[in-house]
C-alpha cells in the first residue's frame, strides 16, 4: 500500500471510534423502551455511544476525503411485528473504498447478558452488488453474537485505536459467532392466538426456571463445556420467546465428546443435588438435577453416528432403553432469558423431530416413551448393569 493511501486511510479511522476496528459501542437504548418494547430486552444506554446524528457526519467526512461509502442499515429485529417501532432502522456496516483498498466497519451492538451483537449485511435493491467482493468480507453472512470483551488502547502508526484485551479469543470466536434471533413476531401471534399463562403459579414458575438456567449456564460455562436449548425449552424459546409454563423443567443438551467427570460434582457444589442418572457415558446417559420449587434441570447426552444423532432414555422400573433421533445439526448463538446461548442452527429439523410438523400447537400432555415422532425402542439395560445405569436419588 503506499503511503499516501495508508495516510488517508489512517485518518479515516481516526473518525470511526464506535464501529469495528476500534472496538467501541454503539448504544441505541431510544430504540426500546417499557411503554414499546413489552417483552424485550433492554438495551444499556450510554453517552458516550454515537447517535444518528454523528453516524451521518462521519459519513459525510468519509465522502468528502475521497472514500465511496455504502451504508447498510435495519430495523432492530426485536421490535418486529411492533407496528409503531418496526420501521426504526439501525446502523449494521458501512463499506468505504478508495482506489483498491476498502474499510468495512462493523456496529456491534451491546444487548442484554453483556455480550455484543451485529447485524446481518443484506443489500437493498438498490445497490451495487459489485461495490466490493462482498463474499471475501469475514462480517455479515449472518448476525453475529461474541462475548463483550476488555479493552486495551494500543498506537498503530501513531494512531491511538482500541482493541480486544484478548485477541485470540475474540478471532476464536468469529467462525462460531452465527446468531438466530427469537422469531418475536411470531411469538407474538401465537400468544394473540393462545394467550398467555399469566396466573401466580405460571409466572413462578418462569421465574424459577429463568434462574435454574441461568445457574445451569454459569455452571457450564466455568466447566467449558459446550450445551444448547433441547426440548421443550428449546421449543418455547422458538415458538414464543418464553419458557413454556407447564412444561415443569429446563432441558438441555450437551455433546458426549464434552463431557466431563466433574459435572455432577460441580452442580451438587451450586446446590442442585443430583436427581437421577440414567445410562453410562458409553451408551445414553442422562443427568437430572432438582432445582427449588420440584423444578427438574434435565441434560441430555448426544451421540453422533454417520448420518444422525439421538440422545437416550431409559425407564427406571422396568430398564428398558429408548432412543431419539435428530437429522444432524450445528450450533449457533441466540438471546433467552437474558442470556447468549446456544440453540441448534438447523432449528426446524430439530424441533419436527421431537415434535413433529404441529409443533406450533401447545399440546399440555406428553408422553416421553410414546408421544415425540423421533423415538425408538433401543433394547433393555441388562439387569446385573442396573445399579450403574439407573440411579435414584
């Protein structure tokens, strides 16, 4: 690059203190509030976050040093299906280009749970798909969550610019960083159609479970090991954004390759006593912690074969085993509870596998042995295995 590019360039930058490359915040807290946002979480507000106002005057400066400049704007996918708010936009990226060099900065949002989100670079009809080789852009492809990290100033050329605390983490995390947002347009419709549980006992309940999984979560989360929404907490979250009231207890999945010796060990240090183990690390385990209030925390171990995975059960007083099947599935990032966590990618598939194509209607009475289209008689513990494959508390 020569050095009258790297110069215009570097005073570019100088401009761009709240977008990507140096790492500030960008706060829009005007967007939500409890009068129009009901339901969604509220965004952090700060003073020190750009408003539109700025956004548009280092636009203008850009374009008048010489850059071309895309801007790439949204609404705040959380206000959709909110007639009144839908059609606020928010800044996502912005492209500028000089001759053969370009700068793509990226506006991270601060969400609820401490963790920064990005939106997804879709172009409008309007422009020009061939502005930049939009494809090599390592941002965009899709929303993006990442852990909010420390910051450290450091000079590049003279420049003071901010940048993670910890790298490698942060560049860690851009291939895993894929986020699916609640369907909250939906969610909302489905309560115009089913109304909501709204009675003492539904909202403890809701309450309890929210701070189960948020313990459940911590707890994970300090071990290392990798987990998602499984079940019918993964159902409420994509068909109402909410834990479903009488669905009596948290589900979670883990992949057998993350397990880990001291996980029951490190809930019973938390106070969540174990409850039952079901099946060996070898062949369909299956943990159960007791929450307060008769609340179950259950984990799911999931086993990977060529073309599926399934995850076990077993019935206490007779050994048999059964199986679950789910098409194979990745995991990305999402937003529950005040929380980033994981849910499966391929949502759909996983949620009609256990739920079948009427997932969308409540349905308040299950049978785990016969009810879930994906369940498969897998045999019978033998008897002199019983004392280690099912376990009583």
């Amino acid at each position: 690059m020569s050095r009258i590019n790297k110069n215009v360039i570097l005073a570019l930058l100088t401009l761009t203190s709240s977008a990507f490359l140096l790492f500030q915040l960008y706060y829009y807290k005007h967007y939500l509030s409890a009068k129009n946002g009901a339901g969604l979480s509220k965004s952090k507000g700060s003073q020190n976050g750009f408003d539109s106002t700025q956004w548009e005057g280092w636009f203008r400066i850009a374009e008048n040093m010489g850059f071309q400049c895309l801007k790439i704007e949204s609404k705040d996918p959380r206000l959709d299906g909110i007639d009144s708010l839908s059609g606020t936009e928010i800044p996502l990226h912005y492209i500028c280009r000089l001759a053969n060099h370009a700068i793509h900065l990226v506006v991270f949002h601060e969400r609820n749970g401490n963790y920064l989100w990005h939106g997804h670079l879709r172009l409008k009809g309007h422009m020009d798909r061939r502005f930049v080789p939009f494809r090599k852009l390592q941002f965009g492809r899709y929303p993006g969550a990442f852990d909010r990290p420390e910051l450290q100033q450091i000079t590049v050329d003279g420049l003071e610019v901010f940048i993670p605390k910890d790298p490698v983490h942060f560049l860690e995390e851009i291939p895993h960083s894929r986020f699916i947002e609640c369907r909250y347009k939906e969610a909302r419709a489905f309560f115009q159609q089913y109304l909501d549980d709204n009675t003492v006992e539904a909202m403890t309940f809701r309450k309890n479970a929210k701070e189960l999984l948020q313990l459940a979560a911590k707890t994970l989360k300090k071990l290392g090991v990798r987990f998602w929404l499984s079940s019918g907490t993964c159902l409420g979250w994509y068909r109402q954004c909410n834990i479903i009231p009488y669905s009596k207890d948290v589900d979670l999945g883990i992949f057998i390759q993350d397990y880990k010796s001291d996980i029951i060990s490190a809930f019973q240090d938390v106070g969540l006593p174990l409850k039952h183990k079901f099946g060996k690390v070898e062949d369909s385990l299956e943990l159960s912690f007791q929450g307060k209030d008769d609340i179950k925390l259950d984990i799911f171990f999931f086993y990977e074969e060529t073309d599926h995975m399934w995850n076990g059960g077993t019935q206490a007083k007779t050994g048999k085993k059964f199986k679950y099947l789910f098409p194979k599935f990745t995991l990305c990032w999402t937003e529950f509870v005040d929380m980033k966590i994981h849910v499966p990618c391929e949502t759909v598939e996983y949620i009609e596998a256990n739920y079948g194509k009427s997932w969308k209607i409540p349905v308040k009475t299950w049978d785990w042995k016969r009810s879930p289209p994906n369940v498969r008689p897998n045999g019978i513990w033998p008897i002199s295995e019983w004392d280690e494959v099912i376990q009583l508390y």
